[in-house]
C-alpha cells in the first residue's frame, strides 16, 4: 500500500510510504489520483494534509522507471487532479521535496515545512527540465527572477529561504503532523487562494530573459538541460498556461531520450553506488569519532578540515612547535577563506578551529580512532612516521597513507596489525575535492576497507576504490593525457590548440593550462622516479621545461608565458623553439578540435581498459566518477568509458588503430579489443 487516508474530524491525513524516498511511482500516482477521487465525494471532508511516512517528503522520481515507456497516470495530471481538487489540499513537508515532488506540493493549495526541509527542482542536473509544471507554476508563485535561479540551477532551497520566496506558506516547529492539521483546520474555515494555473506571471524588466540567458549559458557552459529550462520559463511567463505546459512537457520528453541525460543519468546512478560498494555488503564499518591528521602542509590541512567540517575532533601532529603553528595557520586560512566567501561565518570557523588539537606529540594520538598520514611524498619518509604509529596507536585504531603514486604495501611494511591499514588518497584542495580513491592493501581488512568508505560518506566524498599500481586510476590516466598532449605538440599541435580543443570538449582547462597551474615539477618527479624504477615516460618537452626551471605560474613561466600578477596565460616564443627542436624531422599535421580530443581521450580509455582487466578498478563507472570528480571530465559526458561507449567501442577501437599506424598512439590492447566486441566493458567481468 502506497498512501493511506485518516480522518482527523473534517481533516483527512494522507499519509504517502514508499520507502524509501516515497518515489513517485506508477502505484503512487495512481493512489493520489483515487484519493482526490474519495476525498472529494465525502462531504465530512474540509481539507485534506498530504504528508509523507519515513524520512522525507516526495523526493522525485522513481529512479526504476528511468528510460523506461512512462505509464499512465502521467504526473501533471496527478498534479492537476490535486490542484482541481474540491477540497483545498495542504502539502506538510519534512526532509525533501524534490523534482515531481515539489511538482505535486505546487498543485495543493497550501504548502508547509519544517525548518530543516529542503525543496528544489534538480531535474536540470540529469539532463532534462521539470516535466510536470515545475517550469509553468513556479514563476506564477514566486515570480520569473526567483523560478529561474531555483530551475536553471537545479539547487535546493532550505525552508527559510522557501518562505521567504513564498514557495511555503508557513515554517511549523514542533510536531509536523499536528501542526499540519491545525494549518489546514484554520484554512478551512478561509477562501482558498486561486490555483496557480489561474494566477499570471509578474511582469519583468526590458532585457531580463536576454541577461538570465547569458548568464545561465556561463554557468552552463555546454549542457543543454538549464537553458531549455529557461526557454520554458520565459514560455510560461509569455504565454497561457496551456500552451506553457504543452511547451514545457515537449521539451521534457524530447531531452529525456538525449545524450546528455543518458550520461547524467549514469553519473548520478554511479554516484548513488559509489557510497555502498555490493562486495562490502553486510561488513561493519569500524566506529570514527575522533580522527589525527600527521602533516600540515596543504594536503594535511585540507584533510583536517574536511575532517572537522564533518563534526570530527582533530589532532593535528608536526614534527616540531614551529611547523605546528604553521599547520594550524594552513588550516585557520582555509575557514578564513570560506567565510570571506560567505560560505560559513566566523562563529562556525572558530567553533572548527577550536575542534583541533595542535601538538609535536605522537603520545597524543593514544586513543584515536582514524590517523591519516599526510607528510611528503617520500617512502622513507611515511614508514617513519607509521613506525612511531604503531607504538602509540590502540590496536584497532586505522591508520592510513594519503599517497597520490607510492604503493600503500610497501608503505605499511612494519605497522603493527598491518589489517587496519589503508591508502586514502585525498584530492587536493582536500577539503573541497569530491573524490576520495581508497586503496587496501593485501593485508587490509574488510572491515577496514568499509570503513574507509563510511568515511567518505560522512565527508560528503565521492568514494572509488582503487588497486595498487603506479598513480593507481586517475594518475595512471593522467599520465597517458600529459604524454598524448606532447605528442600532439611534436606533430604540429601548440599547447594553446590543444588546450583550447580540451575546453571545447568540456574540461575546465587544457593539459598544459593544468600542468602550469599545478606545477611542472610534480609530475617530473614522479618520472624522475619511474626511470629509477626502468621505465621510459615519454615528456621530452616538459623535462626540458624542467630543466631551465620553467615550472609553471609559481616561476613565471611553464607551458605558457606569465606577467608577475597576472596568470592568464601567454604563448612562449621559448617553449615554441623547443617544440620545434623536439619535433624536427618528424610529420607535421594540421589538427582540428575533434581530433585533438580524439588523440588525448581514446589512448586514456585504452589505458582505463587495462585499468579495468587488471582489477585496478572494479568497475568501469568507478573509472567515470574518478576522472569527472578528480579531474574535470564534463559531467555531461558520463566520463570517458562511459562516452566510449556512447560512441561506440568499435569505433573507438577502428580510431585508435588509426592513431597507432601514425605513431601517435598506443594500438588498442586486448582488452579493449573484446569489450568492443560486446559493446559494453561490463563484459571484461563476465
């Protein structure tokens, strides 16, 4: 059973319980519509609450029908049956109201909230716009201005700002059932307002709709979804409101079958998983209430806030008093930044800052719960600081590496109980980047590794599971996008060409904008590396960059030129010289934008394909959220396996056959060569 109907005197409850979201199912929708029916025909009835069981208010959709034939009754008209109801229908909201379920609160007559719910209407992130009258009802409620930033954005507004808007009619503390029905009690006694299909849109200034569509195409950058959404808008707001829903029902069904919402949809499918990986089921994560971070440099400071921003107390250890106050310096910068933004105030800052310890003493670590090692990139360096671990740490606290390329086993060889070791590799700025990649070791327990992953869930991470390997997924990638980019460069290609072709397909920036934003110098220490290891990475320009101290914009000078104050990026006469040196003799070609992408991102898919055989990764979703979370890899694409096979695995592997026979990449591996013979990489598992 979907709904059920109570009577309070001449108040009826209906209560939704679809767990867990009380989705909008076809049952759902089908029991909504009979309820108008039933209540409507009892003349006990005065008003009606519409109420939802378990955690939240209707949250959306119900993701099981995604892609699927919609069955009848479509929501707008469940949503209209509501808002034609005879008796005035009263919306109680707690937890979320989102997508078509704020679609179904906009056709009852009245709407209240709790002071921590939350409403919006995100349809815009998977691709599509609102489909129910989201586009239609909103401006005539809250007015064109404030309906265009709440859909074009598809972010949420808390119950504050919703009464602000008029989006809610009241904000109720106490007992929402209880006040709901008083609510809806003294409404009844009063003329209900005009449905909102009656009302008309507020009239706006000369030149609004031009200024919102430039400035919803900025933030947009490439996705379709939010400006089709304020095309529905300005319909409804020019238009009446049949004809606006029939605009704004077109443009639904016609982006929902597009490519942008099938990758948004994986994306947000894959981000629903990530959290809750199926080969961790039923194991127990390990408790976390307090966490240690060892190194304050700006990866350990970063990773103390994200750990106090979690409500986490912390330890922050250095190895002497100076280098303390400097590490806490490092993390007070960063609640200093974020409350000039106005993301906190300072009352928030202070009450974080005072949730940490500073101190130079590894005694102080005796009961911690998590310690998270964060000092240089240096093996000798790391298994020094767990050899002072493993002395003072309780034996079943965790204890972790952030390493971007070392192989966590090798760092945890001589922790004592080496099963509560794991490798967390952090993105920096720590406390701002989404992705988490966790890495067991051999030795690893289970148990450990979930709670690796119940870490990230309480530090709203992206969590991926990674394999031991150099650079494990995203940098092993990323290596084969910096030696791509500079073959690119040895056969007619300039770093602004390229750069400028990579943000034309989606990135925020190109390799080489990357690299001197970055730091030249990272990654030719990780070659520098792999050489003492035997191995040959291709960068024969970046070394010689290296090499005259061109480091990036911290030198003044990297791929591109820099004036001292300014970082936008200039072409240099010099590197355009050792281009020319390094690529002498060899064929020159004039690229375009598409082959410009096709040269970096199919060698990066063929690299992820081996990821993907060698169970350095498990899935290749994982792969997807890794480079769109840690990266820049548009959203809107689904990530590289997952435009790979948008496009077709065949005709990835026919291009990079192509690209091969030039010399200009690495031919298809095997593995490649059988997922596209299935079409899917799902079939490298089968």
């Amino acid at each position: 059973m979907t709904i059920t109907i109570v009577r309070e005197d001449a108040i009826a409850v209906v209560t939704v319980e679809n767990p867990p979201v009380n989705a909008l199912s076809q049952a759902l929708r089908q029991a909504l519509v009979d309820a108008v029916a039933e209540l409507d025909a009892d003349a006990a009835v005065k008003a009606v609450v519409l109420i939802c069981a378990g955690r939240t208010f209707i949250a959306g959709a119900d993701v099981s029908e995604f892609g699927k034939p919609p069955q009848p009754p479509h929501l707008p008209d469940v949503v209209a049956s509501i808002e034609s109801a005879k008796k005035p229908w009263v919306a109680a909201i707690h937890g979320s109201a989102l997508g078509g379920g704020l679609e179904v609160a906009l056709g009852c007559a009245w709407r209240v909230a709790v002071p921590s719910a939350s409403l919006g209407l995100p349809e815009v992130k998977l691709g599509i716009i609102p489909g129910a009258g989201g586009t239609v009802r909103l401006p005539r409620l809250i007015g064109p201005a404030a309906a265009v930033d709440l859909v074009t954005s598809g972010s949420p507004v808390g119950a504050k700002k919703a009464r602000e808007l008029g989006l809610v009619d009241a904000v109720l503390e106490g007992d929402l059932p209880t006040g709901a029905i008083a609510f809806a009690t003294e409404v009844a006694e009063k003329s209900s307002p005009p449905p909102i299909s009656d009302r008309v849109v507020p009239a706006v200034e000369a030149g609004f709709w031009e200024n919102a569509e430039k400035a919803v195409a900025a933030k947009a950058k490439r996705e379709v979804a939010p400006l089709q959404a304020l095309a529905a808008l300005r319909k409804a707001s020019e238009t009446d409101f049949a004809s606006a829903m029939e605009f704004e029902r077109e443009t639904f069904l016609e982006l929902r079958g597009s490519a942008q919402a099938a990758a948004l949809r994986h994306v947000f499918f894959a981000e629903r998983a990530a959290p809750r990986p199926p080969e961790l089921a039923g194991i127990t994560p390990r408790d976390i209430r307090s966490a240690a971070v060892i190194g304050g440099g700006t990866m350990g400071a970063g990773i103390a806030a994200a750990l106090r921003d979690a409500g986490l107390p912390v330890v922050l250890i250095e190895r002497d008093k100076v280098a303390v106050e400097r590490g806490l310096a490092n993390v007070r910068a960063i609640y200093e930044g974020s409350v000039k933004r106005g993301r906190i105030t300072q009352s928030v800052a202070d009450e974080r800052m005072d949730g940490i310890i500073g101190g130079d003493d590894y005694g102080l670590l005796g009961d911690t719960d998590l310690v998270i090692e964060a000092v240089f990139e240096d093996l000798a360096v790391k298994r020094a600081v767990f050899e002072k671990l493993s002395l003072v740490c309780r034996a079943d606290a965790v204890v972790a590496t952030n390493t971007s390329y070392l192989d966590p086993g090798a760092i945890s060889e001589g922790v004592s109980h080496p099963e509560r070791f794991l490798g967390l590799h952090f993105f920096s700025p720590a406390h701002i980047m989404k992705l988490l990649e966790i890495v067991p070791t051999k030795r690893t327990a289970p148990e450990v590794l979930a709670t690796g992953f119940a870490l990230a869930r309480l530090l709203g991470k992206v969590p991926v599971r990674a394999g031991i390997c150099d650079g494990f997924i995203g940098n092993r990638i990323l290596k084969v996008t910096r030696a791509q980019a500079e073959r690119l460069l040895l056969s007619g290609a300039t770093p602004s060409t390229v750069d400028g072709a990579m943000r034309a397909f989606g990135l925020p920036m190109g390799p080489f904008e990357a690299q001197d934003l970055g730091g030249l110098d990272i990654a030719a220490f990780q070659r520098k590396a792999a050489r003492e290891r035997g191995e040959a990475p291709f960068a024969p320009v970046a070394d010689r960059l290296c090499a005259l101290g061109r480091l990036g914009q911290k030198s003044g000078g990297g791929w591109y030129d820099y004036q001292p104050g300014d970082r936008a990026p200039k072409p240099s006469e010099s590197v355009a010289a050792i281009i020319a040196e390094e690529a002498a003799g060899r064929p020159q070609r004039v690229w375009d934008d598409a082959a410009i992408a096709d040269a970096i991102l199919l060698p990066m898919v063929n690299e992820a394909t081996r990821i993907l055989e060698e169970r350095v990764a498990l899935r290749a979703a994982d792969i997807d959220l890794v480079k769109i979370h840690g990266y820049g890899f548009p959203r809107w694409r689904g990530g590289p396996m997952h435009y790979a096979e948008a496009r077709g695995l065949d005709k990835v592997v026919d291009a990079l056959r192509a690209l091969s026979s030039e010399g200009l990449a690495d031919p298809p591996c095997e593995a490649l060569r059988r997922a596209a013979q299935a079409g899917r990489f799902s079939a490298l598992a089968e």
